[in-house]
C-alpha cells in the first residue's frame, strides 16, 4: 500500500506523527482527500470532521479546528488551531457552547467580534456532530 508520512500538529500538542495512507479534510466548499505521492500545495482548513487512515488500515475521526495543511515531497503537514477525538469531547460543555455562541451572533457585534461568534458556532456544532456519530 502506499503511504505518505503524516503530521498532525494542534496549537497546544503533537497528535500524530507517523504514516498514513488517506485523509480528508474539510475545506471551505467541502471535502479535500489527499492520497500517497499528491502534488505539492498548501491549503486552508475550516473547522470540521477531519478522517484519516494510517499505514495499518486503521480509520480515525477527529473534529479541528481552522488551520492548514501542506503536502511537500509525499510528507502531508496538518496544522490547526485545535483537534479532539469523539471520545474526549464533553456533549455538555459543547452544548453549552453552542448556545453561548448563537446568541452571542444574534447580538450586534463588530465584524471581528461575529467572525470569532461564527467560529465558535462551527466548532460546537462540529464538536457535537461527532459525539452524536462515534459515541
């Protein structure tokens, strides 16, 4: 099988480091997959469901935050602001947080303030999708 090497790098931690066979990641009018020996380019993440396949047939599902992603030499780079496992998120506290953000957006805002409240709404609700997939 052919694979690509693999890193997964969150603001506060290393996740993953290793080989990896696929990966799709969210972008901003869908879904990007990358597979072994892709062209070189670098590329926005939304917040979303990223999945990915490792060397050993082994499928994970992890919800991130905005970032990027950059694919050099068969090396893929995932960098993002935040990553969480369903079994790590805590469906109250993402909740919480999602109605904290709806009405934080129905309140007037500055454009930088809505854009932190739209952020904020795509990872609670990300966040919570997953828990309702996987757990």
């Amino acid at each position: 099988m052919n694979t690509f090497g693999l890193n997964i790098i969150a603001s506060d931690k290393d996740f993953y480091h290793g080989r990896g066979s696929f990966i799709v990641l969210p972008e901003k009018s869908g879904e990007f997959a990358i597979m072994a020996h892709h062209a070189n380019m670098m590329m926005a993440i939304v917040p979303g469901e990223m999945r990915y396949t490792t060397e050993d047939g082994e499928t994970h599902v992890v919800a991130v935050g905005g970032g990027l992603v950059q694919v050099i030499n068969n090396r893929v780079t995932v960098l993002v602001d935040s990553i969480e496992r369903p079994e790590d998120v805590d469906r109250k506290r993402a909740e919480e947080a999602l109605e904290r953000a709806k009405e934080q957006l129905r309140q007037k805002q500055s454009m930088e303030e809505y854009y932190i409240s739209k952020a904020s709404l795509a990872r609670a609700m990300t966040r919570l999708k997953l828990t309702g997939k996987y757990k």
